[in-house]
C-alpha cells in the first residue's frame, strides 16, 4: 500500500496489519502553471496522434449516430480547458511487486508525461537502489526466475509481449 503523495509505503502481512513502513525523503511538489499547460498539449497530441476523438451517441429508440470528428474535437478540447488539477504532483506513480518480493515503486519524472526513477525495496523494507529514468521500466508481469514480460508496440504499432531476463543485483 502506498501514500503517493508522501512517498509512504507500508509492507502488509498476508493478514492484511502492516509489518513495516517505508519513507522516501522526496516531498511532492506544487502543480504550476506549466505542469497544467504541458498535460494539456500531451493529451491533445495524444488525441490527434490516435485520429481525433470518435464519439457514438445511443439515442432513447436505440439508435446510434456518430458525432462529427471536428464537434467530438471541440467539444474535448472544452472539456480539456476546464480540466480541475490536485494541488500537488503525486511522488509516486506506479508500483509493483516482483517474485523476490521486491517492491518497485516508479516516482514522478520531472515533466509531465516523463518517466521517472524506480526505486527497489526489498520485503523487508531494505531500501536496494535506484534504477534511472531510461534504464528499465516496471514489467507489465514478473516471471519466475528473473523473467519479466514487457507489453511493446511492434513496428506496425501491434502490441506485442517481450519476455526478457531481469539481470538487478
């Protein structure tokens, strides 16, 4: 479990008590003007890199109609305008727990939308290192011996899963 905002993470027992808890010295930081316009541009890339929003509408008879590409557009970019933002930016952002029982918990990059470090704990609450940006990034599964699969996009865009040997020390 978790506190993201305070880089708290607490070890549970299997019956659900907290055997240890786990602190980072890293303090969020205030959402600034910046971190809000920047969210914004990535999600309209992010929508334009996709083809623009496809909204259908389900009528009371059943029907359905499609929204034009240029009103579903308009009417995200309103909803992007008044977007509501938390105060402060979450330290932490993912986290996870391989077969060794370490806990990799991924801290917030230093822009919007940029990967940041992941740092190892083992299950005993041993701080292990830190791996850097770039370096790896959480697996979306853990394996059995070190193994650990990684969801990637091919080179026609086709998800695909890439199985690769953990080599951490």
């Amino acid at each position: 479990m978790v506190d993201s905002t305070t880089y708290e993470v607490k070890i549970l027992e299997l019956d659900g008590s907290v055997q240890q808890i786990f602190q980072r010295p890293n303090p969020p930081r205030e959402v600034t003007r910046r971190d809000r316009e920047a969210e914004k541009e990535r999600r309209l890339e992010e929508m334009a890199a996709s083809g623009g929003p496809r909204i259908m509408m389900r009528t009371d008879d059943g029907t359905t109609s499609r929204i034009a590409s240029s009103q579903a557009r308009a009417m995200m970019e309103g909803r992007l305008e008044s977007m509501e933002f938390a105060s402060e930016m979450p330290v932490v952002v993912g986290m996870a727990v391989d077969w060794a029982g370490r806990v990799w918990v991924e801290r917030n990059g230093d822009r919007v939308g940029e990967a940041g470090p992941i740092d190892l704990i083992s299950h005993d609450g041993t701080y292990l290192g830190t791996l850097e940006p770039g370096e790896i990034r959480i697996p979306d599964a853990f394996g059995p011996n070190g193994l650990a699969a990684f969801i990637e996009p091919d080179e026609l865009d086709v998800p695909r899963v890439v199985v690769r040997k953990l080599s951490l020390r």
